[in-house]
C-alpha cells in the first residue's frame, strides 16, 4: 500500500514514487500536517513540531494548563475555525446555534484501495496501469456533528496526490456551509515564491511570479466560470526554483466555476495554501443527514523546477483526466468559420471555403457562430438551436452532407448556456435566465445566462443539443460560453438559498455535458469561452480540447500557450492559423511562423481559404503534413519551455522530445530584431546526454550533451517573428 498508518506515531504516510506525505494525530486528536516533500524513509517527525509559549495564542481547552498547545502556530492538515487558529481557515460553518466554530478531531479513518470517486464533478480516475490507493480521514466537531472527510488519493506511479473535502452533517441542526477548500497545506517555512495565470479576454494566462510576503494573497474567479482572469493553478514554489531546478508545488484544482487559491504567510513566517470554492456569495444549507463534496484538488510536488511539475500535470491529465476517447487520438486538422465570415454567410460561401481547405490537406469543417436562429450579429438569437434557412437553406444536415461528399468531416459551434432577450426561447421562458425579480439585470455580450441551477432548464438544454446533434452527421463541436455571469438568482431556490445558485449552477451545466458529452464519446468536444475563459480540468474531462484564446496573433499566442503550458498538456490545447494583418492586433508575421506556433497545439485553420494566394496554401499544405507526420511526438512527447517570453526579449523557444528521447522538435520564434546583433544560441532540453543526434536532413551529429550545454546557434538571418523548427533524431 502506498499508505500506512503508523499507530506508535500517531503518523499517516503517504507515498507516491519520489514524494512522502506525512500528517499526525496529535495528543489532543487535531490532524496536523507534518511534510509534503521529497520521498523520505522517516515514519516518526515528531521532531518537528515545536512547541512553546507564545502570547495572543489560545490554548484549546482540552490542552489544560499547557500553553504551549496552540492551533494559532501549529501547521494543521484542515484548518479548525474559531478554536484560536486566525489564519484563513479550511472551512467555515455556521452551526444551528449561529455560532461559526468548527473544532475538527479525528474520528476514525479508513484506507482502501483505489480512488474515491465524486459523483457530482468531475475528478480523476485509476487506469488498469495505475496504483492508486485512498485515505479518508473524519475529523468530527463533537459539539456541532459537523464532519469533514478529508480524501487522498494516492497516484504511485504519477507522483500525484488528490484531495476532496466530503462536509457531513452529523448533528440534529441545519448548517450552513460558509466555505470549504478542497485542500489547505501548512507549511513550516516561509521563503517561497507563488506562481499564478492571470489574464483578460484574449490575453489568457500571462506568468506571475511574486514572492509570498506576511498576510493574504488570493486569487481566484467570482465570475461564475474559472476565468480568463485566473486559473484555477498555483505553484508554490522555494525562491530559488526554475524551469529545471528547485522544488515546485502545484495546486490545480479540476472545478470550473468561482474559485479561490490564498496564500497566507502568518506571524512566525509560516505560511498556508488553501484551494476550492470562492466563499464569495456562497452559502450552502446542509441539513442534517446530508453530504457536500467540495471539487478535486490534484496536488503535485517536484525538485526538478517547473519543468518537473509540468511533466507531472502533462501525464496525468492525458492519461486520468478526460473521458473522451479523443484524448488518445489523433486530432482532424480543421478549418474554423468564424475569422474567415463571423456572421456573414450562406451556404455556397461556406462550401467555397471547405472546397478550398481540402485542397490544404484539412479534415474537418467547423461551422461557427451565426448559423441559427435569427442571428446576424451577436445580439439576437441564442437559445434558438434552429438552423437559419435564408442562410444555409439545406439546413445543417444537408450542408452536412455536401461537407462530406467533399472528404471533410463536419463541425458545429453552440453557446447552449445562453439566452438572447431577442429570441424564441426567451419570449417562450424569460424566467429561466439567471436574474433578480424587480432588479434591471446585467447583458453582457448582449445576452443573458439560462438558470442551470435549476434541472428543468438542464434537461430542455439536454433534449435541444442531443437532438440537433442526432439530426445531422457532426463529427466535433465547440462549446463556448460567453460572458461571465452576475445577477445570480434562481427563481427555484428560495431566499436564504440563493447562496447555493453559482456552485449549482457548475453542478447543473456537469449534468448537461454527462448528458450530452460522455453520450457521445464519438464526436469531439472543444471547450471555449470568449477562448480560454474556462481552461480547467474539469472542462478537460469533458473536453479533449480547449479553444486557447480568441487571440489568433502568433506573436501574443506566444505568451498565451506558454502560460497555458505551465499545467495543461499540448494536445488539449486547440491553435488556429489565421490572416495577417491579425483581427485582433493588426500584427503581420510570417504564415510559416503562424503555424508553428499554432502546431505546439491542435493545429487548425481560422481563415477564408478562398482568398489565401496558391504559394500560402502551399504552406499551408507543407504545416498540415509536417504536423501529422509529427502529431505523436508533439501530443504525447514530454514538453520543455526552451525560454520564456518574459525574460528573453528576443526569442521564444520550445521543445517537444519522445518519451524515449529518441526524438525531438525544436521550434523558435524571433521576437525582437535589431541590426548587427549578438549571436544567441538555444540551449535543448530533455535529451540523452550520452547520446548522438543528427538534425533532420544534415549530416553533421551532436551529443545530447553538447546539444543541451552549449545549444545551437540561432540563425543570424532570421528576420523579426520568423522562425525555425527541426527535427533531432538519435543516430
Ligand atoms: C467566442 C469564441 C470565438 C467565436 C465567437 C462566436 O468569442 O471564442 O472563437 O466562436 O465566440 O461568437
């Protein structure tokens, strides 16, 4: 097993290949967190927990006379609340008393094998390959029947531990939950930095890095989805860690809605990490009997720096994560309506531009926005899941069929969490939206958000999209979802339940997509929100791709995908090659280097292949064959960022190398030009040391060593935003 419970230390041990986890009961029955780290042989770290004396610390009332018992100071593996601890706490509930305590003991554990499931979330799940084992801890207030289950899975082989918190309602009063994370870890020290996404529409995911200083960091969502403004990923990481060194840990939490990550670095230096649900506006009544399971937390720890822990989330999330069978597969290379016509089209325009994209050595065809209902802009028209005849006037099915009479497959966007005021659905339902009776709601985008708290509206969404999608043969679709969400009430709940709408809002739109998604493991899934608004594991599961942004500029794509990759593995990353000048920054850069950088992903196409001269489709053709022949290497491969767009101005570099480190695709892009520079040279990653290499079609051969210490010159006649990419096969 790879957890054991030592009964002469009073000590739980949690063990993945290279990590130890390690949690105490302590004298007095409160679970203390002792180390998460690098694997140890230790069973007994009592030596670790100092005690002492120390003023303003309260001293629980079972610790007598001892003042040296605090919980103010004591690294805790679930916070107490209320008992003295003032750090930002696990979980805070308010009794039936109205008291707002809970004093959490142990109260018993089991340890069984594989992992504990989530019914109503997404979660990871065991292979046949994988060890996995499970410890639920309970810890009871005894005064309340308040219990928190505290769950680990273990992932030997990964090097992954996830949590769950289970909140049961043991006692005979109502409770009310005010907040619960998935996870809190205590640790001793202080000097970390934290490494956190954050971004703005079409600038998803940018890299920050601070250094946690005394008090409260969060960051997090309250925008009723993960956001393009913070992803649900923290690293936590010692000052001195980099990309290939030092020791990182990461928090990535597999939850799609408001979400919370604080940092708290307390009096004596000490400092706390705590991940889950946003306690913004969020007020769950659990009654007596009933459960509340807050989402999964995948916790990874690595000293080999960033590189190491995305290595971790990379084969975790291809491997445990998605329920689509396409996680495995080959991905069609498509071709996207959307930048090529927006709402402007009708059915010969649309065939023009598959006609042409076959030519290009293109899969799919994925007709985008602007296809139904009454829907010439984006203010109309959402929520009737119609085909516009005046546009397409054979409907989806036939311009289906003319599609694939073409050799194309067929896709389809939809936005089936929306409503337009100017629609059927509306006129028929204005009730079903998320809004405050007697208050003017919020538009945004001009729309308004159908009420998935509420399963009415889930199972008329489930009926609508299953049976547009078996009308018609469509082989992918994009899910987007447009506008971050306010007004949140439901007209379902009542007042003093209205706290529970956004949490079962997410609950609502994971029945949806089990309805819809996991019952047609055939079609493939992107996920998308304005781009890259909910890039979360829990759209993963669903999904087996995301769209990465609505930032289509390989320049700003640079920053976006480098971000991005830091937890989410290359092949759930969708990236489109579109025209220059760019729609969304006027930027022009070579389409050679367009497609490079959308190749370090799911490549497709986002552009009128009607206009494209015949030497770009040229290209276009040359990417699309360069990429399949390439696909395993690129999709499965271990990732290396070669350096960051941050901190090297004139380059971004990245890597791609097999499992075997038989192979590898080397791709730069040049970012800043000036006259007669200094020659810079590209330091590979990830490569045999003791092996040789010869690049694709050269004759010369490198040592893996030579390759990564002294690297490779970067062409001094590349020009601004050109680029390279080779290939490095062991000879
Ligand atoms: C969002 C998506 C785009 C496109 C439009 C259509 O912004 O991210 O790719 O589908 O909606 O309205």
């Amino acid at each position: 097993m790879s957890i054991r419970y030592n009964a002469d230390s009073n000590t739980f041990i949690l063990e993945t290949r290279n990590t130890s986890y390690l949690m105490k009961v302590s004298r007095y029955g409160n679970l203390l967190h002792l180390y998460y780290g690098e694997r140890i042989p230790d069973e007994n770290l009592d030596y670790l927990i100092k005690v002492q004396d120390r003023g303003f610390s309260p001293n629980p009332n079972e610790a007598g006379n001892d003042r040296t018992f605090s919980l103010d100071y004591l690294a805790q593996e679930y916070s107490t609340d209320g008992k003295g601890d003032y750090r930002v706490p696990s979980m805070e509930v308010m009794n039936g008393d109205g008291s707002q305590i809970f004093s959490g003991k142990v109260d018993g554990f089991k340890i069984y094998k594989g992992k504990y499931t989530i019914k109503e979330m997404p979660s990871l799940h065991a292979t046949a390959r994988d060890r996995v084992d499970t410890l639920e801890v309970r810890l009871k207030d005894q005064e309340s029947g308040a219990v928190a289950v505290l769950c680990y899975s273990v992932f030997e082989g990964k090097n992954i531990i996830t949590r769950s918190t289970r909140f049961v309602n043991e006692g005979t009063c109502a409770m009310r939950l005010l907040k619960i994370m998935s996870a809190t870890v205590d640790y001793k020290d202080s000097d970390y930095d934290m490494v956190y996404f954050s971004g703005r529409h079409t600038m998803e995911r940018e890299f920050n890095r601070i250094p946690v200083r005394s008090g409260v960091h969060a960051i997090g969502s309250t925008r009723g989805t993960s956001s393009h403004q913070q992803n649900p990923f923290l690293i936590l990481c010692e000052k001195g860690a980099g990309e290939d060194h030092g020791r990182c840990y990461g928090y990535s939490l597999i939850y799609s809605g408001n979400f919370i990550m604080e940092t708290e670095r307390d009096q004596f230096g000490q400092v706390r990490v705590n991940g889950g649900i946003n306690p913004k506006g969020f007020n769950f009544l659990v009654s007596p009997g009933e459960t509340f399971t807050a989402p999964e937390m995948v916790l990874a720890f690595s000293s080999h720096g960033f590189t190491g822990l995305t290595h971790l989330y990379h084969d975790i999330y291809r491997e445990n994560l998605s329920r689509s069978p396409y996680i495995k597969k080959a991905r069609p290379v498509l071709i996207n309506s959307w930048e090529a016509a927006y709402f402007d089209f009708d059915e010969e325009k649309i065939l023009n531009i598959a006609r042409e994209a076959v030519g290009m050595g293109v899969d799919l065809f994925v007709l985008d926005d602007g296809w139904f209902g009454k829907r010439d802009d984006d203010n109309s028209g959402l929520g009737d899941w119609k085909v516009n005849r005046k546009k397409l006037k054979n409907g989806i099915s036939g311009l289906s069929e003319e599609i694939h009479k073409l050799g194309l497959q067929f896709g389809i966007w939809i936005e089936p969490e929306m409503v337009s005021e100017d629609s059927d659905l509306y006129r028929k339902h204005p009730d079903w939206c998320l809004k405050v009776p007697g208050r003017p709601m919020s538009r945004g985008r001009n729309q308004l958000v159908l009420d998935l708290s509420r399963r009415d509206v889930c199972d008329y969404l489930v009926q609508v999209v299953n049976d547009l999608l078996s009308d018609a043969r469509i082989e992918y679709v994009k899910w987007d979802m447009n506008r971050s969400i306010s007004d949140v009430w439901s007209g379902l709940l009542p007042a003093d339940r209205q706290g529970e709408t956004s949490h079962r809002y997410i609950l609502g739109l994971y029945y949806v997509m089990d309805e819809i998604i996991l019952k047609h493991p055939e079609i493939i899934f992107c996920g998308c929100s304005g781009g890259g608004g909910r890039y979360d594991g829990a759209m993963l599961y669903y999904q087996p791709q995301i769209w990465c942004s609505d930032n289509t500029d390989a320049k700003a794509r640079l920053k976006i995908q480098y971000g991005t990759s830091f937890a989410y593995p290359v092949c759930t990353l969708e990236s489109h090659v579109s025209v220059c000048p760019n729609h969304q920054t006027g930027r022009v850069t070579p389409i050679e280097t367009r497609g490079m950088v959308a190749m370090d992903g799911v490549l497709g196409y986002e552009l009128d292949s009607t206009r494209l001269s015949q030497e770009e489709k040229a290209v276009c053709r040359d990417q699309i064959r360069f990429y399949k022949k390439h696909y395993k290497l690129i999709a499965e491969g271990d990732y290396y960022r070669l350096s960051s767009p941050y901190e090297n101005p004139y380059f971004t570099a990245w890597q791609h190398v097999s499992k075997d480190k038989k192979k590898s695709l080397v791709s730069l892009v040049l970012t800043d030009k000036e006259s007669n520079d200094a020659q810079r040279y590209v330091k590979l990653k990830g490569l045999d040391r003791n092996a040789m290499y010869k690049i694709e079609g050269q004759k010369e051969r490198y040592s893996g060593a030579v390759l990564m210490y002294a690297g490779i010159p970067v062409p001094t006649e590349l020009k601004e935003y050109e680029g390279v990419q080779f290939c490095l096969k062991m000879v």
